[in-house]
C-alpha cells in the first residue's frame, strides 16, 4: 500500500513538471505587421502564457532577404506588444521578422521556438501593357503564408491620388493577392495601402506604392459600314460600327486627310456632312477615335490613327446630244472587305420616279445610256452593293437634259455677185442668238441638182460673204441656197434661192452692133422687193465708165450697142450688167448683183482708096489708110515710085502722104498694122495721083 502510493505522487509530479515546463517555452504569437510611412517596420504580437513568471525577455530577429537572420533587439517588458524597428526602409523592399521567448527559472535559462516568420507587405504596380492603358494593376504578398488562423481574412485595398486622401477603393480575400483599378486614369499619379486585420485586434498596414499612372493607349478604331450621298440634299453621310475600346469617347470626322468635325459620344454611328462637295468630286472619308482622356493627357489625349478610308462614288456624264445619248462614269467603292458585288443604276426621266435601268459588274465603272429623247431631262443614281454584306453606297444625283436646239429666226440669202473671173459672192443674213455649228454654201447649174462648195463658221457678227472661186460665171449662171446646220451637223433650215446674173452677147462687123442679153436674177422677189431695174456697163479700150451705159426695165434683157461712132478703138466692148434691189425688203437690205464680163471684139478693118487729087481743094488731098477698131502697137506706111524710089514713109497712123512734088501717076503703097503679139495686117497695092 505504502509503495502504492509512492508511485501515484511520483506520477502526479511527473506530470506536473511535464506541463510547467512546456508552459514556460511558449513564444509569443506574432500577429501583425506594419510599414510605418518613414519605412519603419512595427511588429505587433500576444504575449506567451507565463504561469511561473519565468518569462525573461523578448528577442527579435530581422532579415532583410528572408535568409540570414541576426537579432535586432530585446525586449524585457512582458507586457510589451509591439516593437518598432528604425531605417529599414521597408517602404521599397520586403523585410522579414520573427520573434522568441527567454525564460529564466532561477535554476536555468531556455528559450522558446521562433515564431513563425512575417513578412512586410509590399504592393507593386506592374508597369507592363495593360498598365499603358491608364488603369493600375496592383499586387502584393502576403504577411505569411498558409493564412493565420487569428487572421480576419480580407484584404482593404485603399488608394490615394495627391493631394486627396486615402480612400478605400476594394476588398480582397486572403489568397488574392492583387487588384485592378477600374477607375481610369489619364495622366495621374497614383498610391496604393494595403491593409489585413486579425482576431487579436491588430492591423498589418503595407508599405505605399505610387506610380504616374498615364494612359497611353489609343483606342481601338471602328469598322466604317459605307460612305453614301443623300441624293435629295447632296450631303455625304458615313456609317459605321462602335469602337471596340471601352474608354471611347468620341469620334473625328476627317475628310481628305483633314478633320471637319468632332463627335462626341462612343455610342455614334452615323454622321452627315451638310457642307459636302460631292455633286463635285469624289470625297474621301475616315474616322479617328478618342478616348476619355482626350483634352487631359496632351492636346489629343490617346487618339487613334485615321482608319481606312471611304470614299463617295462620284458620278459623272458626257452627253451625246447628237447621238441621243449619255455615257455614265463613276469611280470605284473600294475598302469593303469582299469588294463590290455589283453597281445599280436608276434613272428618271422628266421628275418620275427612279427606275433600275441596268446592273453593271463590279469591274466595270461605266455604262452608255441611248434611244433618249431630245427636250427630256434624265437624272441618274449609281448605287454600289457590298459582296458577302448588306452595306450599300449611293452616288450623287446628275441630273442632264437633252436639248432641242432651237432654229434659226431666220437665214437669208441677201444676194449672190460676180466679182471677179469664176467668182461668186454669196452674202448672207443669219440669226446669231441661234446655236449652229456651220453654214453651208450649196451650188446648182439646173436648180434642182446642189452640191456643197463650201461653209462658214458662226460668228457673232449677223452678215458674212463666202466668195466661191469655183464658179464657172464665164458659162453658165449659178443657183445658190445657205443650209444651217445645227451642233450635230444636220441641216435644219434653207436659205431662200438666189441665182447669178449670166450675160451673153454677139458683134456684128456688117452693122457696127453688139447684141448682149442676160437672165433675170431671182432671189430678191421672196422679201418683198424684186429688182428695180438692170445698170448696163461697158468698157472702151479698156476702161469703163463710172456711169452706166443704159439702163433697163426691170423685165428688160436685152440690149443693142451701136458702136459705130467708136471705130478708132481698138475694137473690143467689154459689158457687165448690175441688178439693183427695189425697196421694200422685210430685212431691210437693198442689195445689187453683178453678171459676169462679156467682152465682144469688133474686126479689125484696113481700107485703101485707089486715087486721091491733092490739087488743094481740101477734097480726097491726102492719101493715107483707113483703120478702124485697130490698136496699132506697130505701124509702118511708105509710097514708093513705080521705079522703086521711096517717096514717102512715116510710123504716125494719123500722117498720110500730100504728094506733094509728085508727078501724076500711079504709085505703089506698104502697110504693115501690128496688132497685138501674135496679129499683124500688111497690105500691098497702087495708088493714081490725079490732080
């Protein structure tokens, strides 16, 4: 029994030593972890249970790499929680700590196990691509790992931009160790705390991390749908697809590579230009973006560059209005990313309704409208479909109108003249208000039968003459008529006839006449007037007199020439006959009409007498030739004896022999008369001198 209980006290004492040693070796519980704002560390921890009072001193240990520790400090206040450690700059880099217990029973001296290590908490702004975006992506580690369990649990993310204060922006659950800002910054900088609590009422506060946070990434730009013109304003209008870029803020309108305007709103699809030029050119349009920071990160903030571009079709015409038709052309839609499936045209005539007038291919750009219809106006719409979508783009409307050229008021023949050797003038009367593109002389011998000699261009001046040197006015009289034609070279109007004066006419040697005769001239009588009467002209030795011969009827055409008072010329009456316009014409012209010149050649007559009595009674005293109608260019005249002595000789026409001293007798004469290059008259014979 006694042993018994020995052994029960021994047991019990065991025990006892058991529990108070263990008790005495605990390390304090170290909860929290703080970077103070000059980069200090403070720890903050629970004291051990110390039943005994053995507890010596606390015993703090700091790496700055997380390896090779060295302690820092004891501390011999049982009651003391926290420790702040000096200059360890834990603002820029992780500091690690972990604590011990030293306990003293009087009879020994022990130390606890560490604590487990803690490390400060250091948040870190990643500085990669999303970063450019102007949004923060912050990430930090935790104060020690696996979770304690006195540890609250949640992360408080708080953020600070100078000069605000520190608000608390998100929370986190132990295990996620980062955040990203969602607040979009242009151009700031930025500070981040982190905080985590735990059960023992302490706080581990990180270090604070900034950065200038600046957003330097452009937006994405939007997918342009088609450029198209209004066709009722000739306004271009562009549609397209939203940015991609959640930070849009708005869109420039750039056109030609010039911005026109600014449109504010991410949601905008769709923009007109009032002051478009496209019934003019072809306009090339595309967008850039701009996102929230547009006015606040530099004068552009993050703008994209211009997109692809989009240009108006431009429609144009070439009108054919002799051809009755319009040739269409228009440039190309490109930059839909399956092309052009097709181009529809439209047409409307005289203000109906458009119409499909043809589908043309994608490759081809033009089309030939024909069969229109002169005095119709045609407008036309070219309207491009997108291959493999549903986009369209609408030309500008051209409208066109297929003229009737009005014709000429009026176009009058005002006379046709000989005015030289196989020339005819013909003088017109034109409308020059009228649209042509010629005058056309046309000729006939019968008539019935023209033919085309010749045109004249319009001008503004009303009266033209056309000289026609291929008349034949020495044969035949002329009919000639002025056809207008118009723009397309049609002839649309006739000039009245008008015929050329042809004179004709014989000499008759025996009874010293000219017989001449013409044809009237017709032309004048279709204006109201007619002809007044006929001026008859002649020539002596070449030279006409500034006075008319005669004058004749205006039914008269014939007349006799007696020219007999005119046989010392040289024999050659040359006629034209001049046509003068009575009054009265509805165009107020009064006009005259030259023929052509006839000239008739009398014979040249040489006579001799065969006795002459130079006795002084002034009766047959002079022996000489008689010539008449004879222009002598060489003259020669001598008397000779019947013995051959010359008795007399002179190169005068106008002298002849007295015979003075001269027995009576019968004598002999030689004349020579040289009449032009190619005629000569000699004449030989005998002469009795009587007295």
């Amino acid at each position: 029994m006694q042993n018994h209980i020995i052994k029960v006290l021994l047991l019990v004492f065991v025990l006892f030593t058991s529990r108070y040693l263990h008790a005495a070796n605990d390390p304090p519980s170290l909860r929290c972890i703080s970077v103070l704002s000059n980069g200090n560390v403070q720890l903050t921890w629970v004291v051990p249970n110390d039943p005994n009072g053995f507890f010596d001193s606390y015993h703090i240990y700091y790496s700055a790499n997380g390896i090779s520790f060295q302690e820092i400090d004891s501390i011999f206040s049982y009651a003391t929680t926290t420790f702040v450690h000096s200059g360890t700059n834990a603002n820029t880099s992780i500091r690690y700590y972990y604590l011990l217990t030293r306990y003293d029973d009087g009879t020994a001296v022990s130390y606890s196990s560490p604590t487990d290590t803690m490390q400060t908490i250091l948040p870190i702004v990643i500085n990669t691509t999303p970063f450019e975006d102007g949004y923060a992506n912050v990430s930090w580690n935790p104060i020690y790992s696996p979770e304690l369990s006195t540890s609250l649990g949640w992360y408080y993310i708080y953020k600070r931009i100078p000069p605000g204060n520190w608000t608390l922006v998100d929370s986190t659950q132990f295990g996620n160790e980062s955040y990203i800002d969602d607040e979009k910054v242009c151009q700031d900088s930025i500070y981040f705390r982190i905080e985590i609590g735990d059960s023992a009422g302490c706080v581990s506060v990180s270090a604070v991390t900034g950065e200038l946070i600046e957003d330097q990434s452009a937006p994405a730009n939007p997918t342009i749908d088609s450029v198209s013109i209004d066709t009722a304003t000739g306004n271009a209008y562009i549609s397209w697809q939203t940015s991609p870029s959640g930070d849009t803020k708005g869109y420039f309108i750039i056109l030609n590579g010039s911005t026109i305007d600014t449109l504010w709103g991410a949601g905008n699809t769709f923009y007109i230009n009032t002051n478009s030029n496209s019934n003019n050119q072809s306009e090339q349009y595309s967008l850039a973006v701009f996102d929230s920071c547009f006015g606040v990160s530099g004068p552009w903030g993050n703008t994209s560059a211009s997109g692809i571009i989009h240009n108006t079709i431009y429609l144009q015409a070439t009108v054919g209005q002799c051809d009755r038709q319009v040739s269409l052309s228009w440039n190309a839609y490109v930059q839909w990313p399956q092309g052009v499936e097709n181009y529809l045209v439209f047409s409307s005539e005289n203000n109906a309704p458009f119409t499909l007038l043809t589908t043309i291919p994608a490759t081809q750009t033009s089309y030939a409208h024909t069969g229109l219809t002169p005095g119709s106006s045609y407008c036309y719409v070219v309207r491009a479909n997108e291959k493999s979508g549903s986009a369209t783009s609408t030309s500008n409307k051209l409208c066109i109108t297929m003229f009737v050229t009005p014709p000429p008021q009026f176009n009058y023949l005002a006379s046709v003249s000989v005015e030289g050797q196989n020339q005819v003038e013909v003088k017109c009367y034109v409308d020059t208000s009228a649209i042509v593109s010629s005058y056309n002389i046309w000729r006939s011998d019968d008539g019935n039968n023209y033919q085309k000699v010749g045109n004249e261009p319009p001008s503004s001046n009303p009266i033209f003459t056309y000289v026609d040197q291929t008349a034949e006015t020495s044969a035949k009289s002329h009919y000639y008529k002025v056809n207008v034609a118009d723009i397309c070279g049609d002839e649309i109007m006739s000039s009245n006839v008008s015929q050329t004066i042809f004179l004709s006419g014989s000499a008759d040697n025996l009874t010293l006449v000219n017989t001449i005769s013409w044809n009237a001239y017709t032309g004048w009588e279709t204006v109201g007037s007619g002809i007044d009467y006929y001026n008859i002209y002649r020539s002596v030795n070449g030279i006409y007199d500034n006075s008319p011969l005669a004058t004749a009827s205006s039914s008269t055409f014939s007349f006799v020439d007696d020219v007999s008072a005119e046989l010392q010329t040289n024999g050659e009456f040359c006629y034209y006959v001049e046509a003068v316009e009575a009054t009265g014409n509805t165009y107020g012209f009064q006009e005259t009409s030259k023929s052509n010149e006839l000239c008739l050649q009398m014979q040249p007559v040489l006579w001799m007498p065969n006795v002459f009595t130079p006795n002084g009674d002034k009766l047959n005293d002079e022996f000489k030739p008689v010539v008449s109608f004879i222009a002598s260019n060489g003259y020669s005249f001598a008397i000779y004896s019947r013995l051959g002595k010359r008795m007399f000789d002179t190169n005068d026409p106008q002298k002849g022999w007295d015979g003075d001293d001269a027995p009576i007798g019968v004598y002999v004469y030689d004349v020579y008369v040289q009449i032009d290059e190619d005629n000569a008259i000699r004449r030989k014979g005998s002469v009795t001198l009587i007295r």
